[in-house]
C-alpha cells in the first residue's frame, strides 16, 4: 500500500464542537487535524491549560480544563493512558459522544482486573466509568503518525480503513463521519462488547488495513 502525507480538499459537511482529553502523540495529533478541518477543537490534559499554550497556539485550538472541553464539546475524545481515566470526572461527560481512543497496557496502567481477566473489553471499562455519556471506540488501532500523514480522498484505492466500535448507532455514524473526514474509510466493528478485535495484539492492530482486509480480520 503507498501512503504519502494527507492532502485532503474535501469541505467540512457539519461544522463541530470538539473536545480532546490528552496532549500527547495521538491527542495532538487529533486536535491539529481537526482543527485543519475547521471543527472548534478545544484540548485539555492532566498538567492544565498553561502547558497547552504551544499547541493551541500551532493549531489555533483552544487551551481549556478537562471539564471545560468536555461541558463545552459536542464529542470529546479521550487520548490518555487508561489508569487515568479514574480520575476524570464523569459528570461534564454526560450526553457527550465519548470516543475511547485509548489502548490498555498492564505494564503502563496497573492491573485493572475486569480487564485483565477479560471480563470486559476497555472500552466497557470506560463506559462504565462514564455511564452518562456514549460511548464509541475509534483511533485506537493506527500510530499517531499514520493517523495525522495517511489520510486519503474518498474512493482511493489505497485508503486505510479504521474500526468503529459502540452500541449507540447514531453516535457511531457522528464518528464514522470523522473517520471519512480524515482521510479513512469507517468500518463497524460491532459493539463495545466486540472491541477487544481491535485492541494491541490484534491483527488489525497496526495494520493500516483497507476497508475489506479490515473486515475480513474483525471477524478472523
């Protein structure tokens, strides 16, 4: 698959509130594209807003507090390491769509033992930390680099395809909707409860799959 950095044209169709949780490769990442997409993106993360200031003031988002980004977004991203989804407060997050683009790590997050176990899938775990607001998986599965460089028009034969995991359908076609501004082409990947198939140490994990290898390796 040839890949070269995104040069997308197309026209923003629905203009958005956005909020992302987390600076670092991925968060940032997210908060320039969009922002070059001309969505209102505002960025949080654990340090406070004076130590956003270089970001916002590259990509013209808004340097805000985590409960400010979430009360003040429509969707709110969550790009930070799952151990510290505990200390965020879920109330500003109720009614949102809360995309998880989170990955867990036991040697980085701790033990947390539902998930360890496979009790539930992380996502889950987010879910029932946040129970007022819906949830989608999406981002998780693709390095931040490809995610910012390898963006696509629609229709290109070499378009990386990104799994769309949650159990609200209409905030899975908010997200789908993002995916394809980005550059990717969006594939369901079922429900929360089915996203474990695009966790690290999947074969979508990684993989910059198109749109039929990535559904062929959901359901291997």
């Amino acid at each position: 698959m040839r890949h070269g950095r995104v040069g997308l044209s197309r026209e923003v169709t629905q203009h958005m509130r956005i909020g992302i949780v987390g600076s670092g490769k991925v968060g940032g990442t997210l908060t320039a594209r969009f922002r070059e997409l001309g969505h209102d993106v505002s960025v949080a993360n654990s340090r406070g807003p004076d130590s956003l200031r270089p970001l916002a003031d590259q990509t013209g988002a808004r340097a805000s507090t985590v409960k400010e980004a979430a009360e003040n977004s429509d969707l709110v991203v969550l790009a930070i390491p799952t151990r510290a989804i505990r200390e965020l407060p879920p109330q500003p997050f109720n009614g949102k769509i809360l995309v998880d683009a989170n990955n867990y790590y036991e040697e980085r997050d701790g033990e947390i033992e539902p998930i360890v176990d496979r009790a539930i899938t992380s996502s889950r775990w987010v879910a029932d930390h946040f129970p007022g607001a819906r949830v989608v998986k999406a981002f998780n599965n693709i390095s931040a680099q490809h995610l910012g460089r390898y963006g696509k028009p629609k229709g290109d034969h070499n378009r990386i395809a990104l799994p769309v995991a949650g159990d609200d359908a209409d905030a899975k076609q908010v997200v789908e909707g993002l995916v394809d501004e980005l550059g990717f082409d969006p594939v369901d990947a079922g429900t929360l409860d089915a996203s474990w198939r695009q966790q690290p140490g999947t074969p979508v994990h990684l993989t910059d799959l198109d749109a039929t290898g990535l559904r062929q390796h959901l359901t291997a």
